[in-house]
C-alpha cells in the first residue's frame, strides 16, 4: 500500500485481510465450527433428554433414546454435522412433553426484546456500510484501491454472520404452548447470545469500533442489546 493512508489505517486493513482470509478458509473453519457448536449444546441438551425420560413426560419416549443415541455416537465418531443434524428430531420429540400451559405469562418482553435485536442488527449493518464507504472514499488513489474496495465491502459479509436464529427463537418463545417449552426455547436462545458474544469477541470486531477510518459504533451496541436481552431470559 502506498503512502496515501497513513501507518494506522494501513495495519487496520492489513489486518483485517488476515482474518478474513482466515476466517472463509473452510480448511480452517468447517470442522471446528461443527465441533464447537456441539459441544456448546450437548451438555444442555442431553440434561433434557435425560430430565424428559425420568419425569416420563416424552410422547415417543425410545425415539427420543435412539436419536440422542445415534447423535452421540455420531459425536463419538467425530461425524459432528451427522450429530447436529440429529439435534432437530430430537428437540421435536422435547416439544411433545406434555405440560400444562401457564395461561398468565406475557410475551411483552420477548417480543420487545425481539424488535431491539432487528434493531440492532440494522443499525450494524448501516455502521458498517459507512466504514467501507469511507475505506473506499479515503483509499481511492492507492496503488491497491481495487483490492481495498473489495475487502471493504466484504466488511458488511462479516455482519451479516450473525444470522436470523435469535430473532427466530424469541419469536417461538411467545407462540409456546407450555412452560417447558418456553424454558427449552429460552436455553436455546441463551446459547445462540453466547455464540454471538464469541463472535463480536473476534479480531474484527474486537477492533472495528476504533478504526481509523470513520466514527462508528458496531461491537458496543451489538453487546449492550445482546446483554440486555440475556437478563430478559433469565
């Protein structure tokens, strides 16, 4: 890169090339990421199963015990996509405990807690189109403008990683038809919080609010929403 960006915004994009390179690598990523998710799951999920055989409250009660079953054995094998593929068969069984639906709960904080989250996640996505659009502007006459360009646009790609499933499963908590249900989709939910933390807790967006570049606010207002949301499931 040339003299054109001074030596702090210069190592901000020398870096963030280094994690993006590293981080769409699937050499690098795949098999981790799958053993990751299901260690964050297993020890939760297999609590519920084993809770929902005792009480005796599974509709199909050895369909349940040969999935977790094979999911286990998937996992022991390290086939750890073949595990989580199970997961969905078998929280479909969970869903069929049979309890009786709390007719005073209110779904007014979940659903505000929804609309934060969309709100929040719009806002990101604004933020950081200004900070490429100001990569771009300020880099224009660099010798490497046209790679710059790219990698800041890419920039708005490692937003959009943090994909639908939390606005989806607060969305299911205010449709369930019983308190276990509710308290299942609330674990789910707080799982899928602590995946994003550990997200923004990554280089990128480790850094991104301070660079050097423009004023933008991405990681802090993604982790105060995120935090505020977690007590609401509490």
């Amino acid at each position: 890169m040339s003299d054109i960006l001074n030596q702090i915004q210069v190592e901000f994009l020398s870096n963030y090339l280094g994690w993006k390179s590293s981080a769409i690598d699937p050499s690098k990523s795949d098999a981790g990421s799958q053993a990751d998710a299901w260690i964050k799951i297993q020890a939760d999920l297999e609590a519920r199963v084993q809770q929902a055989l005792k009480d005796g409250l599974v509709a199909d009660a050895s369909g349940l015990r040969a999935r977790w079953q094979f999911a286990i054995e998937q996992a022991d094998s390290k086939n750890y996509d073949a595990a989580l593929k199970a997961v969905p068969g078998i929280e479909t069984l969970l869903e069929a405990v049979a309890a009786k639906s709390d007719s005073g709960f209110s779904v007014v904080a979940f659903q505000r807690s929804r609309i934060i989250w969309l709100d929040t996640k719009k806002r990101m996505l604004s933020e950081v189109g200004k900070l490429a659009n100001a990569v771009v502007a300020q880099s224009s006459d660099d010798e490497d403008a046209a790679e710059i360009a790219k990698a800041s646009q890419e920039m708005t790609e490692m937003v959009r990683a943090i994909d639908t499933r939390l606005e989806d499963v607060l969305d299911q908590i205010t449709t369930a038809d019983t308190p276990r249900r509710r308290d299942n989709l609330k674990s789910a939910a707080i799982n899928v919080i602590r995946e994003y933390q550990g997200l923004l807790g990554t280089s990128f967006f480790s850094l991104v609010d301070s660079n050097p570049f423009t004023s933008v606010s991405i990681t802090s207002n993604a982790k105060q929403s995120l935090s505020i949301i977690a007590n609401t499931l509490k």
